[in-house]
C-alpha cells in the first residue's frame, strides 16, 4: 500500500542536496517567473495540501520571499532522492486561498 508523503523525509533530502528539477518544472516555473529557489524556498518552508500516494507524489504550498503564493509537485517514491516535477501559481477560480482546491476545479 503506497504511504503519505511526510514532509520532513522530502526536505531532509532536499537539505542534503539530493533533489532535481524537471525540465518541465525549469519550463513552467520560467512562464511565471518562478526560479529553481522559489521551488526549493516553498518545499523547505511550505506544506503538503493534496498527497497523491498512488502516484508518489505531493502537492506543496509556500511563499517566495515576496509573499507569492506557489504549488510545487514533488516526488518522492521511497528512493533517496526527491524531484521536483512542477511548479505554478495557483489560478485564484480554482482554489480558495490558493491551498483548498474548489470542488469540480481539477
């Protein structure tokens, strides 16, 4: 049975560099001007608000340091190593303070 992502596991390899960035993260991020330590600011300093534990796979909210508000998709699936597949602003008419997702908005 696939078990709930906990944070902790997920920063604790971030801290020890053992993370990478999808292209596609560097691709999404860049549209919104998200940098790589945006994404790593968020996954140290944020919280899990959907776990996905079929897919391995969390969804993180947190801040920039200027208090914008971005999700990252992580994956973490048992191995040593986390990455971070996604990153976007959260769409205001899909979710409610951007960490509650508006039902029938997926």
């Amino acid at each position: 049975m696939p078990r709930r992502t906990r944070i902790e596991e997920v920063r604790s390899l971030v801290r020890q560099g053992a993370f990478s960035v999808t292209g596609h993260a560097i691709t999404e991020g860049f549209k919104d001007g998200i940098a790589v330590s945006d994404m790593v600011r968020v996954v140290m300093t944020g919280m899990i608000i959907e776990d996905y534990p079929k897919r391995h796979r969390c969804l993180v909210f947190g801040r920039t340091a200027d208090g914008l508000p971005i999700h990252v998709v992580v994956e973490f699936s048992g191995k040593r190593t986390v990455d971070l597949v996604t990153t976007y602003i959260p769409q205001r008419e899909k979710w409610i303070k951007s960490q509650v997702r508006k039902r029938g908005k997926r």
